[in-house]
C-alpha cells in the first residue's frame, strides 16, 4: 500500500465515523472548523464518543498529550493525530 492509499482510507474511514456517529456528510465538513463550535455543533461528550470509536477503527491510542495539546480541536488536527499515531505504530 503506497503513501497515497493510507491517506485515502484513513479521510474515508474518519469520514465514516462522523457519518456514522453524528450523522454528518463528508461535504458537510469544514476541516478547519472547531469541533465544538457553531459549524460542527459537537457537544464535550461527543469528543469523547469521537475518541473511543478512532482509537477502536484505527487501532492507535491517541497519547493524553496529544488530546491537551489540541488534537481532537478540528477535524484536520484529529486527521493529522490519527496519521501520527499510525506513523507511530508501524515503527
């Protein structure tokens, strides 16, 4: 599986996730939007829905440090968390 496969099926996969948990559509993203803002209108417990069902799909565990320092703060920072932590794993 080459570079660009994984970052295909990871978006799609995290899009899944979103569809599934907070029925919210892939074009309705705004990966830049604060989760917990107006845009995406996630409430706090959905953040922790959010990490449990990630943590399962892609089989990582997101460090505590990486949470506090922003890493569930939009949707392109969970992306980047996500690739990171897999980085991580392969090694």
């Amino acid at each position: 599986m080459n570079f660009t496969q994984d970052v295909t099926e990871t978006r799609a996969k995290l899009e899944n996730i979103f569809g599934e948990l907070f029925n919210i559509k892939a074009s309705e993203i705004n990966q830049e939007a604060t989760l917990l803002g107006p845009e995406m209108r996630l409430f706090p417990r959905d953040l922790v829905y959010l990490l449990f069902e990630v943590e399962k799909r892609f089989a990582i565990q997101i460090p505590e440090e990486r949470i506090l320092e922003g890493g569930l703060l939009t949707y392109n920072s969970l992306y980047e968390t996500i690739k990171d932590c897999l980085t991580v794993e392969k090694e």
